[in-house]
C-alpha cells in the first residue's frame, strides 16, 4: 500500500517492522498469560487431589478450599488438618508456587491493558504526525463500502487519503490488509475531527455515509472551515441531491440513478462498457485522468511538449469551458487548461513533469 503522505514511499518498509513489532510484543504477552493459567489451573488441581487424600477425614470440598486458601495465602484456616511433617512441607511450598504464579498471571494481565492502552495512544499519536504532513490530500467521510472503494481508487491511483468514520470495526477489519491507513475515529460532522484531518490543506473531501442527512452536515462544515475544497457527496435520494449542491458540494452521486445509467450502457454499448471495466483492472493501472497547468505556465504548443509515450494518450484538452479533443501539435496551450489522458500513474507524473519543465525552461 501507498503511504498517503508527503513522504518518500519507501518509508513504509522502515514503519512496517514497528507495526509487526508491536503485535509480536503483544502476542508474547498472551502467550505468558496462556501459559500462567495453565500452570496455576494445574497447581490448583494437584492441591485439591494432595489435600483430599492427606487425610482421611476431609471431603473434595474442604480440599478445594484449603488449596484455594493456601495458593492465595490468606490463611482464613486449615480446612484440612495438617498432622504430618509431609503435609506441611506440601502446603507451604503449594503457598509458595501458588503466590509465584499468582503474582507473575496478575502482573502478565496488567502489562497487557497497558500495552494495548499505550501502543493505541503512541499510534494515534504517530497517526496524526503523519495527517498533518499531508498537502493536497483527499479526506473520505464515511468508510462502508462506497468509502473503502472510493479509498481503493485513490491508493492505487497514487493519492493521498485520511478516512473518517464513527465505526471502529470498518477500519479494525481494513487494518489487517493495510496496516498504515490513515484515519480518524468520529463524527465527520464534528469541525475538530475535519481540522485533525487537516481539512485546510486538503484538496478535496468525499462525503459518502449512507445517511444523507450527515453527509449534508458533513458538505457544510466542510466549506465553512474551507471554502475552496472541492466536495463530491452521494445522495441516496434524488430529492436531497439539489440540496447537496446548494450546501456546497461540486458533484453530487446518487447510485441508484447512475447504477441504472450503468445497467442500460451494458445492453445498448456492450464492449465499451467492457472496454472501461477492463481498462480498471488492467496491470498498468489505466485511468482516464486530467492534470491541470500551473497557472504561471507559458503558452506553448502542444507540438513543443513532446506528450507521446506508451503510458499515456491524449483525449482532449479543456480551456475556459470549451473542449478540444485529439489536439493538434498546433494547438496553444495556456495556464489554467486541463489536459485529459488514458495514463497509469507512472504517465500522470510523466505529464506533470513536462509542465514544470516548460515553465523551467
């Protein structure tokens, strides 16, 4: 998985070994806790079946008590008469391994609520060190099923992403497979938590709960802390999706109406559907992508740019509300004009890159 931060990606194989580190720690501390258990269930055992053949008076209740007592040191009294020497001897080395055991279990129990306490705190800690390294990254409200693909895509496009969500368990199950998630625990609603994901240098937010009164609450306190975020919601009801606009959002998704767009281009235009299906799954990663021109880029011609690659192709060209597609070598490319392309990851930086080099040059 890609970090989604300012960082070298390679850093993720230096915070892996810490991860596994940590969960090795704790899993030794169960095994000792097992381990104690055992050992303490035996003690216990061998003083009940000791004290009940000791003497022939006694019952398996008073040998249960007496083993109790004596393991636990709390000598309320002999259930079982101690006459021999043998016998003494017996209790007082079962009190002593018995207090061994006793202590080394509580003291095992102890260390484990702490470490588990205290790696929680040093990774939310750690976690939002990294939040707020973040630059013109993407914040996913909501981590259910829309929100994990909606995360799915921005890993593996390469962007940068913080998940929210009031549900432990979406994340808990998501960690297992990529253990360096960033996320936060809450209410997306809430303006501290949108701050703790460093809403005012983000590029955009997704409001995708299935509530769509909590994404509505979601658009508006996101474009009061930031009002030049770009805001993409899903609207269950059609009904609330002009609502969501008004409030803020850029676009608004309903999947009912556009999973019905997408069942009817799968009867009237088959292979292009199939087309882009495979075009998703595809090893090189391709997507239709647009890359934006600075805005101190110089006006220059397509042909000076030299974007012909394997990892790329150009669709169009899209400058002051207008589209061009297939430009030509001819056409004038000015600042603010969005380029569209078929491109894996790798194409996208590529483009990037001859931008900053025309403006360099």
């Amino acid at each position: 998985m890609q970090i989604s931060e300012k960082t070298n990606p390679a850093s993720m194989s230096n915070m892996q070994p810490s991860v596994v580190s940590e969960n090795a720690q704790l899993v030794r501390i169960l095994a000792r806790i097992g381990w104690a258990t055992l050992i303490l269930l035996a003690l216990i055992g061998v003083g009940i079946v000791s004290f009940y053949f000791i003497s022939d008076q006694t019952s398996w209740e008073n040998a249960i008590y007496m083993t109790l007592i004596t393991i636990s040191t709390v000598g309320y009294g002999e259930g079982v008469p101690l006459t021999s020497f043998g016998a003494k001897v017996f209790a007082g080395l079962l009190s002593i391994f018995g207090l061994g055991v006793l202590t080394f279990l509580f003291t095992s129990l102890t260390v484990f609520f702490l470490e588990k306490d205290l790696d929680y705190s040093l990774r939310r800690r750690r976690m939002e060190k990294r939040i707020k390294k973040l630059r013109q990254h993407f914040i996913v409200c909501g981590f259910g099923r829309v929100g994990r693909n909606v995360t799915h895509e921005l890993q593996k496009t390469g962007r940068q992403f913080v998940a929210i969500d009031p549900e432990q368990t979406n994340f808990d199950e998501y960690l297992d497979k990529f253990p360096n998630l960033l996320y936060l625990h809450g209410d997306a609603s809430d303006d501290d938590l949108l701050l703790g994901a460093d809403i005012t240098d983000a590029h955009g937010l997704f409001a995708v709960t299935g509530d769509d009164s909590r994404n509505l609450m979601i658009i508006i306190t996101a474009k009061q802390l930031n009002p030049q975020l770009r805001i993409v919601a899903r609207s269950h009801e059609l009904r609330n999706v002009e609502k969501m606009r008004k409030a803020g959002a850029d676009e608004v998704i309903c999947p009912d109406f556009t999973g019905g767009m997408r069942m009817a281009s799968a009867m009237v235009r088959p292979h292009v559907v199939s087309f882009l299906a495979e075009m998703l799954k595809s090893e090189k990663n391709l997507r239709v992508e647009e890359v934006a021109t600075p805005h101190n880029f110089p006006i220059t011609a397509m042909g000076n740019l030299r974007l012909r690659s394997p990892d790329y192709i150009l669709i169009a060209v899209r400058s002051d509300g207008d589209w061009t597609f297939n430009p030509d070598d001819q056409y004038l490319l000015r600042a603010g004009d969005v380029i569209v392309a078929m491109t894996s990851t790798e194409g996208r930086a590529e483009i990037e890159r001859h931008l900053l080099d025309m403006i360099r040059a």
